[in-house]
C-alpha cells in the first residue's frame, strides 16, 4: 500500500501544502505525474511561500490557490525576473499536466 497522496503539512500558520503542490511549484513534472497517476487531487487549495528559481532572494507567496494556481503564478514571478524558457521548461510542464485534470 501506498501513502496517502493528499495529506495536507501544516509547517507553519501560514503554510499549508499537499505533495502535489509542492512538486508542481518546484518544478518536478515526473513527480506531479506519479502523484496524479496516483489519485492526488489537483483542487485543493495551498497556502505558502517559495523562494524563486532565478533570484533567490525573491519570494512568491499565494494563499488558497490550487497547486495550478500556484505553478502559473511561480511561471509569471520567474518570468518577471529574467527567467529564460530554459530555466522554467519543468514548470511550464507541471502547469500542463495540471491543465489536463
């Protein structure tokens, strides 16, 4: 038997996370898949804040967003700060496998 795949962390009061949104903001497209293929839900809401790719001493943070929320609002931060079609190819993947739930 597997893991729960919706378990939601609770690290701090403002941050509340599933395994799929975490892949996703972080850019991990085999990941996102697996935990679809294995019945994670791509609607419930996350709250929290991540460090971007491109600059690192930028943050983005969203409250009550869906993993695909997140992942395309993460795109258009990294976008905004110099980020090339290279540097955002495996999140740009994660919102489409996300787009197709």
């Amino acid at each position: 038997r597997g893991a729960l795949v919706d378990v939601m962390s609770h690290e701090s009061e403002n941050s509340q996370l599933t395994a799929l949104c975490v892949a996703a903001v972080r850019a991990m497209p085999k990941v996102v898949e697996f935990l679809l293929s294995q019945g994670a839900s791509a609607d419930i809401c996350c709250s929290a804040r991540f460090r971007l790719f491109v600059k690192k001493t930028k943050y983005l943070r969203c409250t009550n967003v869906t993993p695909l929320e997140f992942a395309q609002q993460m795109l258009a931060a990294e976008k905004e700060e110099g980020a090339t079609d290279a540097d955002v190819r495996d999140l740009r993947r994660c919102i489409e496998l996300l787009s197709q739930k």
